[in-house]
C-alpha cells in the first residue's frame, strides 16, 4: 500500500500531515495531527476514512487537536 503526501501544514497549535492511499479498490484519506504537549511529549491524534468522509474525519480530528491544544496552553 503506497501512501502519497496530499497535505502538510503548521498551525499555532498543532501540525498536519494528511495522505491518500487505495484499499480495496477505494481511496482513503488518512490525517495526522501532531499536539505539542511539553517541550519533550507530544500526543498524535490520527484519523482514517474513505475519501468520501474525509471532510468530516478531518473536521473531528482537527476540533480534538485544538481541544487538547487549548487545554495544555492554558
């Protein structure tokens, strides 16, 4: 299963690497983000679905992200 690079970003509160891959004749979308919690720990919150739900996969993710995020700042 070869994964393709479709997204990297960096926001103020966490970083974001999104890929795109087939199974079973499908495209998937798989999106990584990357929370850090200390200087020396983080937390990865990944996400997977059919590249039909992606949209709302990542939109779950990325509010997870920013909860933690906010919750460590504070």
């Amino acid at each position: 299963m070869a994964q393709t690079l479709i997204d990297h970003r960096t926001e103020a509160a966490f970083e974001v690497v999104e890929l795109a891959y087939q199974h079973e004749s499908t495209t998937w979308r798989q999106s990584h983000h990357l929370v850090a919690l200390t200087d020396t720990h983080g937390l990865v919150i990944t996400a997977q679905s059919p590249a039909t739900h992606a949209a709302q996969v990542r939109q779950a993710a990325e509010l997870m992200a920013r909860s933690v995020a906010a919750r460590t700042s504070a």
